[in-house]
C-alpha cells in the first residue's frame, strides 16, 4: 500500500519544489532588478552589435519608453 509523503519528506518535496522555482526565478526577474546597471550596459552592446535603432524599429511611430519619474531631484539623478 502506498503511504504517501510524510513528514520529513513531505518538506523535501515541497522544499525542492520552491527551491527549483527559485533557480528558475533568480536570472530571469530577480539578478536584473537587482543590478540594473549591468543590464543596461549588456542592452546597449547588445543593440550596438547588431546594428539596431530603437527608434526605427519601434511600432507605431511611437516613442522610446522613458521613466515618467525620472525628475530632477530624484535619488541618483542630477
């Protein structure tokens, strides 16, 4: 008969489970929150290498996204 998942191994699967979430999660949302910077710089050479313009290649004529917050005064702005 089966018995299921008790115990301790009941947490070793749920604990994997969130773990291998967490690994999944981390490169993909969390490692580019944390260093925006990095990112940034990787876009850029990334944009420069291949020859791309955001500008044309941006539908409907529409511009650049741009931070509406980005005011002067603001933490690390000038």
């Amino acid at each position: 008969m089966y018995k299921g998942l008790k115990g301790w191994r009941y947490g070793m699967v749920i604990g994997g489970l969130v773990g291998a979430i967490g690994a999944t999660i981390y490169p993909v949302i969390i490692h580019p929150y944390l260093y925006p910077d990095k990112w940034k710089a990787e876009s850029k050479a990334i944009r420069e290498a291949y020859d791309i313009d955001q500008e044309k290649i941006q539908p409907g004529n529409m511009k650049v996204w741009t931070d509406p917050f980005d005011r002067p005064g603001k933490p690390g702005n000038k």
